[in-house]
C-alpha cells in the first residue's frame, strides 16, 4: 500500500468536479462521489476502511489512490474547564497550525480556524505574526481543520457556526479559503448556513472588495467583521502596521460597500488594551467613525500574551467603554475570552509548541 507522502492526489484538495474526474479515470462510478461525500461530512468518517457501503475493492482502489483522507498529524489536544478544545496539527513539510472548537451554552458548535501558517501583519499585540510568515494553507488543509473539529463532537452534534479567525490574513488567502468554505456550506458538505460563517480580517480593502465581488458571484454573503483596533491612523498603524497602506477611511469605504453590496452588517472588531486605546479621546474618535454607519463594534478585551508587555483593561473599565459607546446609539457587543488556559487565543499554542 502506498503511504500518503507518494499518493498522486490528496484526497481534500479535490474539488467535488475534480474528484468526479479522478474516479471516473479509476473506473468507479459517478455516485462513488456522492457516497464518499457523505461518509465524510455527514457521518464524520475519516478513514476509507469504514465505508462500507463500498465494495471491498473500491476501498482498497481509494486507498491506493489517495492514501489517507487526512493529510495532517494532531500534534496536542487540549481541553479547558469551560469545554473549549484546541487541537495543534503538523502537516507533512513539519508546519503546524491551530484551530479550536468553542462551546457555548446556547448550543453554538463554533470551529476557529487558520488560514496560513504564520502571518505576514506582524500586529503589536498578536502571536501569530511573531515569527513572521510561512505559508498559505492549503484548501485541504483548511478543510482538514474543520472535519477534525466536527469529530469532536458526539454522533448527535454538528458545527454550528465558523469564525476565520486562527492564525493568518483570510484575505490573503481568499481564493482557497472560498473554496474550503464551499464544501463547509454545501448541502452535501457540512451544510452550515452562509450567515453563521464569519470571516475576519485586519482590513485589506481590495481584499474586502474581491470577497464583494464573489458574494455577488455565487450569492455566498459570509459575514465580515474588520480588526480596528484603533480610531486614528496614527495608533492604528503603531498598532497595525498594515495600516500605513490603507489607512483607516479606506478601510471604512470598503466595508461600506460590503455592507451595501450584500446586505450584510458589518462588524468592527476592537482589541481594549489597558491605556492605549480605551480612553475616553477613542471613545470620541470611535463614535465619530461609526455613527452614520450600520455596524456593530465587537469588543475584545486584550488575550496578553507572554512575551509582550500590554495590559488587559479592568471588567470595570471594558463596561465604561462598552456603556460610552452605547450612550450614543452604537451597538456593542462585549467577546468573551474563552480558552485562556490551553493558550487558545490567537497563535500562542503553535509558539509553545516550537
Ligand atoms: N488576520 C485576521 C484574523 C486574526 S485573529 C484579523 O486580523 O482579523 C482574530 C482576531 O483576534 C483579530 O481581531 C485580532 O486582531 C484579534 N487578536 C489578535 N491578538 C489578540 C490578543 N492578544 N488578544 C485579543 N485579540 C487578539
């Protein structure tokens, strides 16, 4: 049998159309897809042997052709006392990358997941970017992370909602993240609703104006939600260095036109660390950026990170900040920190582990 690193296909990196070809080459039969599709997505099946549904020999033609199904290794699982699981999985080139599965108690199933391995935005506060950039994941890759994640779950549960929001720009890698996201959404996928997937950027506007144009394309509307951080290109660009080729307007306009275009409200992410941006100045800037825009701000009070001197504000000083925003006919939504314990926020786990 052959082993996986000399297969000539990955099985995951197929489209649905491309797989079709490959098995019709092989001499299987069309619907061979259909029922592959389902072992996958609906039963959570992760290796060809338990498909018994197929013929003996088609099993072992798969087997042949494909080697395993998944690509990857879990490195480490972890689970933390509010039931948070995190899993760091190392591919074939030695790269390793993060994703978790967060619970909640109004029955969300929500898989985290990343886009690239490293990140090229180098933000102030983030572990993801601390290393620099490696690598754009693949499509299997991406899909990869949200089947493990699904089979985490007992039989009777599902993922429920996605956040794009592991390591990594999503935007920079937008074409394979859609095309993972197509089998995520898909009736014969994972069957999640377009609404409850959530693709999060650090605001890249020809980046948001591409994911515009494919939601006009194939009527996809995947919520956005843009990283602010901050209320001024000054202490955005300290805080992001990206900024400094956009800048905040830009940003703003082009998330205006996502909005327009789709439908869909935009969220606008913003990290609360201790004396930096939670002054009443930002609350003032903030309002004056949002008030004439349907949007809603997603407060994050800051994750810290071992090796970086920033402050969490105090509960107190997150509710003064949410209440100012409020006050004056903001919406705002307060994120909670879940997985704090087992390094889940933001690319810590793939830096531990090094
Ligand atoms: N590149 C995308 C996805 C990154 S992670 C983006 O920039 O949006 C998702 C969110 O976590 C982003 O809003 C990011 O700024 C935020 N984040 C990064 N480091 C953090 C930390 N230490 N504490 C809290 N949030 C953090």
């Amino acid at each position: 049998m052959m082993t996986n690193s000399f297969v000539e296909h990955k099985f995951l990196e197929q489209i649905p159309s491309e797989l079709s070809t490959i098995l019709m080459a092989l001499g299987l039969p069309r619907f061979c897809v259909r029922q592959l599709r389902r072992w996958i997505f609906a039963r959570k099946t992760t290796s060809f042997d338990k498909m018994t549904d197929l013929s003996k020999e088609t099993r072992k033609v798969l087997t042949e052709q494909f080697g395993t199904i998944f690509q990857g290794k879990v490195l480490t699982h972890d689970q933390s006392v509010d039931l948070t699981e995190k899993l760091l999985i190392e591919w074939s080139d030695g790269e390793r990358v993060e994703c978790v599965l967060l619970r909640d108690d109004r029955n969300h199933r929500t898989a985290c997941i990343s886009t690239q391995i490293g990140c090229a935005m180098g933000c102030l506060f983030c572990a993801s970017g601390m290393d620099g950039f490696v690598r754009n994941l693949t499509r299997g890759e991406i899909l990869e992370q949200f089947l493990r994640l699904n089979s985490l779950l007992p039989d009777h549960e599902r993922l429920t909602h996605v956040v794009v929001m592991g390591i990594g720009e999503p935007l920079l890698n937008l074409d394979t993240l859609l095309s993972a996201l197509d089998d995520v959404t898909a009736l014969d996928g994972l069957n999640l609703s377009v609404r409850r997937v959530t693709i999060s950027t650090v605001g890249i506007p020809s980046g948001i104006r591409k994911l515009a144009e494919s939601v006009v394309r194939n009527g996809k509307s995947y919520k956005l939600a843009v990283s602010l951080h901050a209320p001024n290109d000054e202490l955005r660009t300290q805080m992001i260095p990206q900024n400094r080729f956009s800048g905040i307007n830009e940003i703003l306009n082009a998330s205006d036109d996502y909005f327009e275009q789709t439908g869909r409200r935009v969220t606008f992410e913003y990290i609360l660390i201790a004396g930096l941006n939670d002054q009443s100045e930002h609350v003032r800037q903030l309002v004056h950026l949002l008030k004439h825009r349907t949007a809603i701000v997603n407060l994050i009070p800051l994750n810290p990170v071992m090796e970086l001197n920033f402050q969490t504000p105090s509960a107190k000083a997150v509710a003064w900040f949410a209440g100012q925003l409020e006050s004056q006919g903001i919406q705002v939504k307060v994120r909670f920190r879940k997985g704090d314990k087992i390094g889940a926020a933001c690319g810590q786990l793939r830096r531990i582990h090094r």
